[in-house]
C-alpha cells in the first residue's frame, strides 16, 4: 500500500503540473479531476475557439493492483518516461494506449 499513495501523489503531481498549462487559442479552460477512492486521473479541456467546441482528455492515468495505468498520453513528452524520472520503476507502469500484444515490445509493464 506505500506504493499506491506515492503513486496517487506522484500522478496527481504531474496531472498538477501540466495543468498550468494553457492553450494559446480561444476560450479553452483545463480541468483536473481525481477520482482517489477508484483511481482514476485526468486531465480534460474544455471551452470554445470562435464558434467550435473544443473538449477532450489531454491525460488518463488508472492505478490498478499497484500499477500505474496509462489509458491515453496526449503530451507531447512522455508521460511514462517523466513517471520513472520520479522514481516508479517500468515494472509498475502499463502503457495501456498499446495493445495488450504489443505491450511486450516495450521496456514497460504488459499489465
């Protein structure tokens, strides 16, 4: 369980970080939401440029059996690579957005 709290603060940091950033066109607000009690955090956009709705999921990071979940990766860092410069070893860190097959190609957790 010392895992799982370092790894909620450790994703809630990053989540914490990138939402500062703001897009240079219209209207476009950046919401953070943390779900602790089932794991779950995203990062969404929400708003307007000019006449078009603009909302999406920039970030989606599960934690599920001591593993961090990465569900979608819209930076364009790596968001993996940034998890592991803080100190969560690969093995705890499944590239979800990669098919379970292909999962094993990479230097990460299959899941």
């Amino acid at each position: 369980m010392a895992n799982l709290a370092k790894y909620q603060t450790d994703v809630e940091t990053l989540i914490k970080a990138y939402s500062r950033y703001k897009p240079s066109y219209g209207d476009v607000e950046i919401e953070t939401i943390f779900d602790r009690e089932n794991h779950h955090y995203l990062l969404i956009s929400v708003g307007w440029d000019y006449h078009e709705r603009i909302r999406g999921c920039l970030l989606h990071i599960d934690i599920k059996e001591q593993q961090i979940w990465i569900q979608h990766d819209g930076t364009q860092d790596s968001i993996a690579d940034e998890l592991v410069a803080m100190g969560v070893p690969k093995k705890d860190i499944v590239l979800a957005y990669h098919a379970p097959y292909k999962r094993q190609f990479t230097d990460f957790a299959v899941g």
